[in-house]
C-alpha cells in the first residue's frame, strides 16, 4: 500500500522537497497527550533534534510538549517557537560557555550535566550572573538498547553521560557549590528502539541507582529516562501513530518513582518520524550491466540517514502505477554511499517521476547539508499545500 499525497501541488514545487503531513503529527501529538495524561507525574518534552522545522515545531509547542535541547541554536528555535523556558531542558556532552550562558539568561528548567568540569563551568557562568542553575546529572547506565551501534548510547564505551560509580562523587561535589540545585537523574540508552525490553532493563537500573540515593537519605524530585522509542520504517501507513500505550505503561509497571518524583521523557523520532517524506524527482533511469538505476534529484546531502547508518527508508513512485520493476535508487551526490536503496521494487520509473521516501520526518531535513554546494531542501506541510 502506498501513500496518499496531494500529487498536483507537488508538481508546483521545486523538488526535492519535505512533506509534513500535518494529520498524522497531530493524531501522534493527541496519543501522546492521551496516554502520558493516564500518570499524574509523567512529563513529556520534545527532542529538537530530531525536526526543528519551525512549523511543525509549533505545532508541538501548541500541543503542551516541553523541548529537550541540545546546543544553542536548538533553545532559540524552541523559544522562538513559543516553548515556555521553564519547559525547556539542555542536555549535551559539549555544552559552550555562550550555550550555558543562553540557557541561564532564560531560566531554562535544566541542565543535563555529563561531566564534572562541565559541572563546575556552569556553576562559574551562572555564579557571574547571580543565578542558581537547576541539574540534572546524566548517569551512563551501561543498558545496551537493540539498535544500530551509532545510536546506541547507554553503554559504558559510549562518551555520554557520567558513570554509575562516579555518581555519588559528583553529587557530593554539586552539593557543595553555591550556584547550581541538584534536582534529579538524567538517562537515555539510544533510539529506534522497540523491545521494551530495554526499557525495563533501563528501569530496573534505576531502581538501582534510587535506592542507592535514598539509602543516602537524598531526594530528587526529577527522574529523565530520556526518550528512544522507535517508529515502524517498513509499514508507515500501517502504523503512522508508534505504541504509546504500551510505552508509558512499561515505566508505570517498572519503575519504583516515589509519590513526591516527576517522570520526564525525552520523545524525537516517535513524534515526527512518520509525518514527514522525501519528495524527489526521477533525473534518469538508467540501465547498468546488470542492474537499472532509478537516479533523483534527492541525495544523501538531503537524506544521509540511509548512507550513515544504512537506514532503510520505504520508497515509493507516488507517480506510477505501472507494472513493478527492481532498481537501485540512488542520487546525484558525488559519493558512491550516496544510495538510498538497493534491489528495491517500484511502480515502473520514468524521467519526472514523484518518489517518496518515507518515515523521514526525525533526523531528514534537521541534518540536511550544503555538500556538493547544494541547496537545502525545502519544508512543506500539508496545511500549506490545500
């Protein structure tokens, strides 16, 4: 089954472009307002590094999600998105002084700390200022997550996040200065992430670690577990909205939070994942010694995940209803990884074709780049295109 696009206005565009279909942001938005709403202590925010489209970062922001930032330039866009600072959460192994300084100018909710020199800077810049920042400390939970090892992030060789056995150290450390409040625990294990189970071995971790606080008669009122869940890349329209329910449920039924504790999570791809496709249009077809190449004007300076990670994205010639052939899809990057896929059955392709490349709306365009001295795509979503 292929998608559902309004073809003759994409003809009106230049391609290649990104689509954001509006009504599967807002469904997904609704679900996650639903299921999170069944907990009382539960807190969503939304990472900007997955999309910061600034559209479609409004329409979380009028949602009620908080934003989880990782530099600078990501708390500008969720500010001039209308995200309210004291929703706003800075996490980051590499923080600038000028990015610490921006988040304490707007009395962002948090800082996730990852080390302690990074500690001791922001108690320095926000001393400077007169202020007290909030921290959350990120804590390396050495919980491997079933996905690709790029964006796997909870293992102990990983460079996020502060060890289990430094812990205690670094709160001892925190306590004693005079410009920074130790309010909780920061975690995130990786992305793309659809056993549960990890999410339980992720719990049970914590339960570890908030034990060990409490046997040191030390309350946090803020626990972060981060975000991770993955949408299903190979059936997008079977399944636009990912398994919410079963998401929060797994924290509810695993985690030991206490009465006085609020849960925070940090959801990227599951919110924007399935709205957005890659619109690209068909340059040549051409005929190898023993292959066809379907050759787009799309490349992976528009999409890298596929020539990053060999990230499989559904493709579809939203223009053809012809009998199906077998191609490799491909771009005109000067780069023999830019390949969006290879053996891929599609309606049969000709010049000035529509294809999409779909689940494409975490990690497309926010990572889109100027190589080959191309322009950027493009983003469009569907409540421009009626």
């Amino acid at each position: 089954m292929k998608g559902t696009f309004p073809i003759d206005k994409f003809r009106e565009l230049r391609t290649p472009f990104y689509y954001y279909d509006t009504k599967v942001l807002r469904d997904t938005l609704a679900c996650i307002r639903t299921e999170a709403s069944r907990y009382e202590n539960y807190s969503v925010h939304y990472a900007v590094k997955a999309n910061a489209n600034p559209k479609v970062l409004t329409i979380i922001r009028e949602s009620g999600l908080g934003a989880d930032c990782v530099s600078g330039g990501e708390i500008r866009a969720a500010i001039k998105a209308g995200f309210p600072a004291d929703k706003i959460v800075f996490a980051g192994v590499g923080k600038a002084d000028w990015e610490i300084n921006l988040g304490l100018d707007y009395d962002i909710f948090c800082f996730n700390v990852e080390s302690v020199p990074e500690l001791e800077i922001i108690n320095e810049l926000a001393a400077a200022k007169g202020k007290t920042a909030n921290v959350a400390f990120r804590i390396n939970p050495n919980v491997g997550a079933h996905t690709h090892a790029n964006i796997t992030t909870g293992l102990a060789e990983n460079k996020f996040g502060i060890s289990m056995e430094d812990m205690d150290h670094v709160i001892d450390v925190a306590q004693e200065m005079q410009n920074v409040k130790f309010i909780g625990l920061h975690f995130h294990i990786g992305s793309q992430i659809l056993d549960m189970g990890d999410f339980v071995a992720l719990c049970n971790r914590v339960n570890e670690l908030l034990d060990k606080l409490e046997a040191r008669r030390i309350r946090i009122g803020h626990v972060n577990v981060g975000g991770g869940l993955g949408i299903d890349y190979g059936h997008p329209d079977r399944q636009p909205v990912p398994d919410f329910k079963s998401y929060f449920e797994t924290y509810d039924n695993c985690l030991k939070l206490r009465p006085y504790q609020t849960l925070h999570f940090e959801l990227g791809r599951s919110v924007v994942g399935q709205c957005g496709s890659l619109i690209s249009k068909v340059l040549y077809v051409k005929q190898g010694a023993n292959k066809q190449f379907a050759i787009l004007d799309a490349g992976m300076t528009d999409l890298i995940r596929p020539a990053l990670y060999q990230a499989f994205h559904k493709i579809e010639n939203v223009t053809s209803d012809a009998p199906q052939q077998t191609y490799d899809v491909v771009g005109p990057i000067c780069e023999s990884s830019d390949v969006f896929g290879k053996a891929v059955d599609l309606n049969g392709v000709k010049r000035g074709d529509l294809i999409a490349l779909r689940s494409a709306g975490a990690y497309g365009e926010i990572m889109a780049s100027g190589y080959n001295c191309r322009e950027l795509p493009q983003g469009y979503t569907s409540d421009e295109l009626v």
